[in-house]
C-alpha cells in the first residue's frame, strides 16, 4: 500500500499543475470586451439603418403603385360611366323611336 501513496504523491502535482487556470487581467479583459461591444453595436447600428432604408423604399413603391391603380380605377369608373350614359341615350331613343311607330 505504501507503493500507491508513492505513486499517487508523484502524479497528484503534475496533475494539479495542469489544472491551473490563465491569469486574466481585469484591464485586458474589459478593453477586449468594450472592442467587442463596440463592434456588435456597430453592426446592429448598420443593420437597422439598412432595415429602415428598405421599409422606405417599399413604402415609396407602394404609395407609387397605389397612385397607378387609382389612377387606371378612375379612368375604368369614367368609362364604365360613358359607356352607362350612351347606352341610356340609345335605349331611349329606341324607345321613342318605338313609341312613334
């Protein structure tokens, strides 16, 4: 028994040693994380700023094509309104027309 104490007392060091853990310094360590902090909050910045970009110019063609639609709805009532009123002259010209004979 006594040879595993020895050969457990020669090996328990090694081992603690290889557990050691890396000395960070608070200084090192907060300047990496404002660096990455800074980087992060860039990006986000971008990627806002691009998204607020693209949502204006899908309102800009929106509101354009929406104005185009309007435009031919109008144009399509206006006709649809001619060809109403021609077709009421017609039928009552044919009417009197009717009523003569």
């Amino acid at each position: 028994m006594s040879m595993l104490r020895i050969a457990f007392a020669s090996t328990a060091p090694a081992i603690r040693a290889g557990t050691r853990a890396f000395y960070v310094s608070p200084v090192a360590g907060k300047s990496t994380t404002e660096k990455v902090n800074l980087k992060v909050g860039r990006s986000l910045a971008s990627a806002i700023e691009k998204g607020e970009e693209a949502t204006e110019a899908t309102k800009e063609t929106l509101a354009k094509k929406a104005k185009e639609v309007t435009g031919q709805a109008s144009q399509k009532v206006n006709q649809t309104k001619a060809g109403v009123r021609e077709g009421t002259q017609d039928f009552k010209e044919d009417v009197k027309k009717e009523a003569r004979k």
